[in-house]
C-alpha cells in the first residue's frame, strides 16, 4: 500500500517542504530510501524499524520503498525518522490517513522509541503553514520553537507510540500555545549592565557614540583593562529588538542548531564572540549542506573578535564583503544559499606584542615589532571600522568606588532618540538606515559642518596628515555626535571628540 506523510527540511535560511511517500509489498525484506538521502537520511531505515519494534510495532515485512520529494535536492539529517515511521505504519494500515495528511510532521527517532529534538523547526514551520499545513507534530522539546508560528497547531509527541495514537484519534493532545508577545516581552532583558562598569568614562562615550550612529568600533588596550567587558554590554544599549528581527534571529540559531530545548524565541540581541582560531568556512559559514557561519549567529547584534591581529589574516579579509552588503552567500555546485548578516563589528587588540602602550615602562616592543604586529590587520577592514580608541588601565581609586555606574537603560534612551533622527533623515534612503551606512552622496548632504568646525578639520588634516578616509569617518562620527545632542549642524566640538576616535590614525 502507498503512503504520503508530509515533512520539511531547511536550505540556507528558507525551509521547503518535503512529501515523503512510502510503498510496502511484497518481495524480499528490503528497505529502500531514494531522492538524494546523505548518509544520516540512509541509517535512518535501521533506527526506524528498531523504534518500531520496540513501541510494539510490527515493520512492513516485504520490501519497502521511501521517495523523498523534490527528489532534486540532497536531503540530510535524522528529522525524517519521525515522519518514515509513521508512514511505515500507514502503508500497512496501522494508522488513519485522514490527520496524517493535513499535518507536518518532525523528529529525530531514538531506538526505544522516543522523539528527539531537531533543528529548524521554526523555519519548517513557517514553510508547513504557508503551503497549507494545518497542523504540526514535533518533538516536545521542540513545540515552544514551533508554536511562535501563528496560524498553524502544533502538537508536541515524546514517543512514536503517543504519535501513533494521536493519529489514530485514541490519543487527545492539546495544541501547544503560547502567548508570543508576552514570550517576547518578558526575554527582553539582559543580564550584564553598564552600572558594572567602574571607570572608563572615554571609553564608554565611545562605545555610545558607536552604538547610536552603527559604527564599528575597535579597542586598544592592555590585557586586563576590561575590553571584553564592555563588549558584552554592547548589545544592552543597542535599540531593543522588534519581533520580526527577534523571529529572524531564532530562524537562523534554529538552523544552526543553537536554540536551547524549549526555547521558543531569541528577544535580546545576539552576542557572538568566535575563537582566533576560527577558520573562514567557520566565520562565514559553510559546508556540504550550508549552514550559518559566525556572522549570521550575531545578526542583529554584535560580533566581538577579541586578540584580533591573532584571527588569520584571510579570515579577517573575508569579513570585508559581509560588512559591506551585510548578507553573505555560500555557493555551491548545486545551488547557492544566503544567510542575513547585519551586526555591528566590535573587535579588540593590544597595543604592542607584549600587551603594554609604548610608554609603559614594562613594555620590550621595539617600534618595527610594534609597526609588524598593527599591521596584521589589515588597511581594507581599517577601512570599515569608524572608531578606534585606547583602553587605559583602571585606577584603584576607581575600582574601590561603591557607587554603581550610569545603567544601561539610560544610556540606550539616548541611542534611541540620536536613531529616530536618523531613520527620519534617510526615510527616503531605501540602503541607509544609520550614519555608518552613508555613502558619498548622502555625506554631502547631510556632513555640512559650520565654518569654524570646517576649520578645525581642515587642520587636524593636515596637522595628523589624515587620510580621505579618515576624513570621511570623521565626519559621519561628528554627524552621529551631533545626533545624540539633536544638533541640526555640525559644531565645532563634535569635530574635535570625532577626531579623538582616531587613534590608530593620530598614533601613525
């Protein structure tokens, strides 16, 4: 007898849908699985008919069949257990077609039986629904991922046996619900606050500058200084997550298999923080079957590169196209996948080899080991960071004070108010949603400094010999400056604090 079950699989950040069909007759005791199965989808046969055994089934005795449509495209992974099973039991009318036709159907098969999470359940579900699915059976540990897509049910299974029953109407399961705005609002919050910081007033200017006009930013400091510190607060003064950002960032965790049993939504902004051991593959993202690199996991958040000239210089390189287009696309021989990657950039250094600024007395670098260790990161991806700053070390009077610093929430408020001025500015500007994303023309309409700021620029130029790149950047910066005060013009001293975050430029 033939049997349809209905299930999905994911490429790059989309899902598709996949109709399984399975065939039992007669003929010698063979299962076979077509339609591009990779090697998980093929041991999938011996993990099915043990579960089956072991949930007091009896498997289809002659040989049996399984399509995998599209049949063009390479399936892969074990979420297909599930949904073989439970056509197994069909084809030897074990179980109803009537339920079984309406819903999708997901999850990974232990051999006793039990259903085990998968990835991409969110994606899947999306595409279940839009192709007409009016329900959802997934692994219980993946039904809170699941039910954030309205307009569909799900139904949450712990065993093949519960599925079975389910669908055979001696089992009542209860949709799975839960209220997303609710869900969303109450994951909103972060654990690390800028009221821990003690000190470091210059660099915590900075780092809002940076926030409030989308610039990268890179630090300069010694070990010890707190760098990596105040880069994990970043994301709590970025302006909070919409739900549709929240929705894309889950999809792309969902996919990576990053998302934690039972979490239904990611509502904070993504920290992503790689090794410099990370390879290019590693940081864009890749492999047979493309999956979400580095700078996918921190969309809509911050990807921190801490030690940054000891990543492998073409791995930094390969960074230069993302920052620009913020998507990145892996193609492949048989079809290419693109994954969103917009995430503001916060990388860290120490000023010499030996981790002390030159004037440290501790410090042995000699200006040519000092000149070769900056130069490992390269002139194109300088190019693409707006902020450079030195990180001081924090005095003991600092560090023993025991009132709390200004909290984040504050801190964001303002970033919030400077980031309406801009979205009003470049509402017409279908590409520009921040100061950092100016190109040249809409820096010549909205950089017009006063006369007396023009002055001063004109000679720090030639006084530090800045570059037309510098100049650029110190123009966008002053424009966010002025921004975060709701200046219509650009003065003197948003000028003179942009020019200070130049410190790789001053120091040259």
């Amino acid at each position: 007898m033939l049997a349809k079950v209905f299930s999905g699989a994911v490429y790059g950040i989309d899902a598709y849908t996949v109709e399984i069909e399975v065939n039992s007759g007669h003929g010698d005791p063979k299962t076979v699985i077509v339609g591009l199965p990779d090697a998980a989808v093929k041991e999938s046969e011996h993990r099915v008919i043990t579960a089956l055994l072991n949930s007091g089934f009896t498997p289809p005795q002659g040989r049996t069949t399984i399509n995998l449509a599209p049949a063009n495209i390479k399936k892969e992974g074990p979420s297909f257990d599930l949904p073989i099973a439970l056509g197994m039991l069909a084809a030897e009318n074990d179980i109803k077609p009537d339920l079984l036709e309406r819903a999708c159907i997901l999850g990974e098969l232990a051999l006793s039986g039990a259903v085990r999470r998968v990835r991409g359940v969110l994606p899947i579900t999306l595409a279940a629904r839009d192709a007409g699915r009016k329900a959802m059976i997934v692994p219980a540990e993946n039904a809170e991922e699941a039910a954030v897509v309205d307009g569909i049910k799900v139904f949450a299974v712990k065993n093949l046996r519960e599925a079975a029953d389910f669908l055979n109407l001696e089992l009542t399961l209860k949709p799975y619900v839960i209220d997303l705005r609710e869900t969303f609002r109450s994951r909103n919050q972060y654990l690390a606050d800028f009221e821990d910081v003690k000190g470091q007033e210059y660099a915590r200017r900075a780092i809002e500058v940076a926030v409030a006009g989308g610039h990268n930013l890179l630090m300069i400091g010694s070990p010890g200084t707190g760098k990596t510190m105040l880069a994990k607060r970043i994301p709590s003064i970025l302006p909070p997550m919409t739900l549709e950002e929240a929705l894309e960032t889950t999809k792309i965790h969902s996919i990576a298999g990053k998302l934690d049993a039972h979490e239904s939504l990611i509502a904070t902004r993504p920290f992503h923080s790689p090794h410099h051991t990370i390879s290019d593959a590693g940081l864009l993202g890749g492999g047979t079957h493309p999956m979400p690199g580095a700078v996918s996991l921190a969309h809509n958040g911050v990807l921190f590169l801490d030690e940054l000239p000891e990543f492998h210089r073409n791995v930094l390189e390969v960074l230069r196209q993302p920052l620009e287009d913020g998507t990145v696309t892996i193609a492949r021989a048989a079809a290419s996948a693109t994954f969103p990657c917009r995430f503001m950039l916060v990388a860290a250094m120490n000023p010499t080899p030996d981790g002390y600024f030159p004037d440290d007395p501790r410090s042995t670098s000699t200006p040519l080991q000092i000149q070769r260790y900056q130069s490992k990161v390269s002139g194109p991806l300088l190019d693409r960071i707006d902020i450079h700053i030195e990180v001081p070390a924090v005095k003991y009077e600092q560090l023993a004070r025991l009132e709390k610093g200004e909290p984040s929430s504050i801190i964001r408020a303002r970033i919030v108010a400077a980031r309406k001025i801009q979205q009003a500015r470049y509402a017409k500007d279908k590409h520009v949603h921040c100061n950092a994303d100016m190109q040249s023309k809409q820096s010549r309409k909205y950089c017009h400094p006063s006369p007396e700021a023009a002055q001063l620029l004109k000679a720090a130029v030639a006084e530090m010999n800045f570059s037309a790149r510098a100049y650029d950047r110190i123009l966008k910066v002053a424009r966010t400056i002025a921004d975060l005060v709701g200046a219509e013009q650009i003065g003197t001293e948003h000028i003179a604090e942009a020019i200070q975050y130049r410190t790789l430029d001053r120091n040259r």
